[in-house]
C-alpha cells in the first residue's frame, strides 16, 4: 500500500488533550453501523439529517475514487459543519462504510485529512477492514500522536486483533503516560491476561513514579491485575512509555 503524503492534522475542535470519548453517546468502533445510523437520527436535526441522508446516498451511488478527490470525500470534510462537532465522528464513519472504502481509500483519507478525519477512519477500520492488516500503518501513526483522542480512537477492535505484543504492550503504556483511559482498548482482558512483560513493565513503570514522588495511575493497578501479578515495584524501569523491553 502506498502512503499518500500526510497532511497536518488539523483538528476542528479542540482535541489535543481533549476528551477522547465521541460526544453523541457512541463508540463508533463498537457500534454496528445500522445502529450508529439509528442513534444519530434520533440526534440530529431535520436539516442535518437530510444533509446526512444525501451524502450517504451519494457514498453508495460513487463507491471508490472518482477523480483526484472522490465525493464522499468531499462530504467528510463537510460533517462537523453539517452535523455538529459532537456528532462527526459517527456521521463520518457511515460515509466511509456507504462508500465501502478500502485499506487505500482509508489510508488516503487518513493521510490526507484533519485530526478528526483521521479519527473517524480509526474507529472505521473494525466495520471496513477488520482482517486486512494492509490498514495497519494507520493505528502506528496514531499511536505516535500527541492527540489523545487519536490514541484512544486508535486501539479499538482493529487494532486488538492486528498489533503485535510489542507494539500493543507500548500502547498501554502510552495511554498511561497521556491519562488515556484504559477503557478505550479493546480487548484489554484477553490480551493482558498473563502477559508477563506487560507486568514487568507495569512495575517498572509504577516504581519510576513513586521514586519521583508521582502518584500511580489507578488503570495501572486494574491492567496489572489483569495480567495475573501482584503490585509491584522494581528498581530498573523507565517513565518513557516508549523504551525498549529488555
């Protein structure tokens, strides 16, 4: 898959820092996209709701690209205007699924687009491309975002199923670091249960925190329960959440 070259990531609120959780109600990642439908048309207005209606049925008339910008594309920009700051994160996932883009399509939206564009391809990936590892790159740079809200929109199903070990252990660390919740990674129970170097690093961590005096994130004592050890702190360890494991 070919990257288009990134665009800076423009958000249309505030989201650096900001809330990582949608504000209609949803967590598109999880949500079946018929119900995502219904829940927004409870939410939107008539004017909104008609924009939406239209823009749908124009994503699954002109599937794919057509010109050097396709019209679904078009009508992701225009959704925080159209639907409201609170619901364009839904409002965009059903674009991307009417026009049934792919691993390139999203790639290029994701690439190309503001912060919230990217943030409404993440939480699309489970609905699109869930065995597709080509759409990988996306979770990876979102991960390396200093936007907490991509982070968190960046560990749902899509990538539970396609991060590796090393990569995904990471992540949780990140989210600790940044005051993600951990509620937002999907699959936290089954991939935590167990994981040895994840509670190494958990404690590794813990312990750097308490020796500077800095309190210890409660997800931190909730994700190592989850992986079968008891609190612990160790005296080799790193407050970077983005350090090598030994």
């Amino acid at each position: 898959m070919t990257r288009p070259h990134a665009a800076p990531a423009t958000p249309e609120a505030d989201t650096t820092g900001g809330p990582a959780t949608p504000g209609d109600g949803a967590t598109p990642a999880l949500t079946p996209p018929a119900a995502l439908r219904r829940r927004l048309d409870d939410r939107l207005g008539g004017a909104a709701r008609a924009w939406l209606d239209q823009a749908l049925d124009e994503a699954a008339a002109h599937p794919g690209a057509h010109g050097p910008v396709s019209v679904w594309e078009l009508r992701l920009a225009e959704a925080g205007r159209r639907c409201g700051p609170a619901h364009a994160d839904t409002a965009r996932v059903l674009i991307l699924h009417a026009a049934h883009a792919d691993a390139d399509a999203l790639s290029r939206v994701y690439f190309q687009g503001t912060a919230d564009e990217r943030r409404a391809v993440l939480h699309a990936l489970p609905h699109l491309v869930p065995d597709d590892p080509a759409a990988l790159p996306l979770v990876e740079d979102a991960l390396r975002a200093n936007d907490t809200r991509l982070v968190a929109a960046a560990l749902g199903p899509y990538a539970a199923r396609h991060l590796d070990a090393h990569a995904w252990r990471h992540a949780v660390l990140k989210c600790l670091f940044t005051g993600v919740g951990l509620d937002h990674v999907a699959d936290l129970d089954r991939r935590a249960r167990g994981d040895g170097e994840l509670a190494r690093m958990l404690g590794d961590y813990a312990a750097e925190r308490t020796a500077a005096g800095r309190p210890v994130p409660e997800d931190l004592h909730r994700v190592l329960a989850l992986t079968g050890s008891a609190p612990a702190t160790s005296p080799h360890g790193t407050d970077d959440p983005h350090g090598k494991e030994s």
